[in-house]
C-alpha cells in the first residue's frame, strides 16, 4: 500500500541544539495530524537501528558496528544548512546520518554519509556529504543541490585528489535510502542513470558520474527488497526494508566485483530505538547504547 507524502511548510522540531523543540510549530497541508507519519516522525526522538556489518575491504572481510540514525529537521534552501530558528522559508527534511566502524588489520576505519532529504520527495535531496577517517588519512566529499549538483572532493591520494565536480541532476543513490523511509513506492523503477553512493566512488577511486543503473523494488511477504545494479561497475545494493511503514530496514547486503573476485559486505539489523540522543550525551546516558549493542 502506498504511504502518501506529506507537505509541511513551517518548522518541525528542531534537533541536537540548544532550541526547546516543545517551542517548534508545524503546519500540515496534505496530511492530517494523527497520522501514522506524523506520530512517528515528529514526536521529538530520533530512530536509530544498530547493524551487525561485515565490511568488504583490502580483498577480505572485517567485522564491524554500523548505526543509522534518522530524524526530522528545519533546513535552509539556501545556505544549504540546519535551521537554527523558526522561518516561513524552512524546509522540511529526513536526514539519514549513517555511520560505520570496523578495523583492518592494525588500524580503524570511521565512516559517515549525511543526506538530507525533502519530506515532499518529489524533489531531490537538498545536501549529501560523506568522510572517511583511517590511519591512512581522511576523504570528504560534500553535494549542494543548486543549479546543478555542485560536488567538493577532498582526499590525501594522489590519484583521487582534490576536485570540484559539476553534474546533472540525476537520482542519487544516497538519496533512495531516504525515500525508502517516507515512501519506498515513490522510487522509479526500471533503466535509468544514478549517481552511486560516494562511499563506493570514494572507497574504490571510482569517477564520479552517474552509471547506468537497473533499479528495482520486490514484495516479498511483509518484506521489500529494493535493489539498484550498475553493470559497469560490477555492483548491486540491496536493502530490505518492512513493507507496512515506517518501512524500518532490516538488512543490507552490496557485492561488486574487483581483480576478479566478488566482493561482498553485508549488515544485520541488532535493534532499534526512538530517542532524543542529543540530550543525551552525559556520562551516565549509555544504557539506550548497551541496548543498541554498541
């Protein structure tokens, strides 16, 4: 069954400040309050779900935690930011923070993707950023949705150096991962262009474009399996998400192929929570993060 999409046109609540969120105001044009989605989404937490990951890296596989954290916020069409106050001009906003953490051998990896999507998702997402730390150095890639999609690269190799990158406005796949979220049957299917996650492109000294995708959503029992392959990368993500909303993600698995050997990385759902984290972050606040198995 289709989720229809909400258009709200003032502040929702306002997260990780300093602002009172009981202080924020919504105005809601085509859904009604009391809605599933509004019960759930605007209520003043934020939902974060632990993985059990198996990272692909260096031809073996590592063992590692990922988090994907997501909450509502106000967000700035033009500076591209989050709001700090309430303005007639904010924008509404999923934002997907998802982060990973596993060792390679001796040294760490540190991994977060940001994106940061209109809850009327008939439009693209507003703002995309990814960075990776690891003894080796860090890599950051930031997207501003304005004309076009305006692309800042900062990396320490060589081959993969600094680069601003200009690029027509075809779907990101960071951005599915938050349509997933408000309505998983609003995603096209079929044969089309694709801009593929930045921690793939960034990760394998892949050239930032977009490929050509095959992109595909399948019901199985209260399951969705939705999936995007680029065949010229060797490369297929897929996510299985909860039919009924909120459409919670239960796994993912992503395989390519490199100097002939498939690749495969894989994330098991440990649990998820609601909560306002951002009031959390005193010494004793770590029982939710034993409950999330971190």
């Amino acid at each position: 069954m289709k989720i229809s999409i909400p258009i709200i046109t003032s502040l929702l609540f306002i997260f990780c400040s300093n602002i009172d969120a009981n202080k924020s105001v919504s105005k809601i044009n085509s859904i009604k309050k009391g809605s599933k989605f509004n019960e759930y989404w605007y209520k003043g937490k934020a939902e974060i779900t632990s993985y059990k990951l198996t990272q692909a890296r260096y031809g073996g596989v590592y063992e590692g935690t990922a988090v994907n954290i997501y909450v509502t916020e106000d967000f700035l069409p033009v500076k591209q930011v989050k709001a700090d106050s309430r303005n007639a001009k904010n924008i509404p906003i999923l934002k997907l923070n998802s982060t990973k953490k596993f060792t390679t051998g001796i040294y760490p990896y540190s991994i977060m993707t940001s994106t940061f999507s209109p809850i009327d998702i008939k439009k693209q997402a507003i703002k995309a950023s990814f960075s990776a730390q690891e003894w080796c150095g860090n890599t950051f890639i930031q997207l501003n949705n304005k004309d076009t999609f305006e692309i800042d690269f900062h990396s320490y190799f060589e081959s993969n150096s600094d680069k601003k990158v200009s690029l027509k406005k075809d779907p990101l796949e960071n951005d599915f991962w938050n349509m997933l979220r408000i309505n998983p049957y609003s995603i096209k299917k079929g044969r089309y262009k694709v801009i593929p996650s930045f921690e793939f492109l960034a990760l394998n000294h892949q050239k930032i474009k977009a490929y050509d995708a095959e992109v595909n959503l399948i019901e199985k029992g209260k399951f969705i399996n939705f999936s995007v392959y680029y065949p010229t990368l060797k490369r297929k993500i897929t996510i299985k998400l909860i039919k009924d909303f909120p459409h919670t993600i239960e796994s993912w698995e992503e395989t390519y192929t490199k100097r002939g050997k498939k690749r495969t990385t894989k994330a098991e759902k440990i649990k998820t929570i609601l909560s306002p984290y951002w009031n959390k972050n005193g010494v004793k606040d770590t029982k939710e993060r034993h409950e999330l198995g971190l």
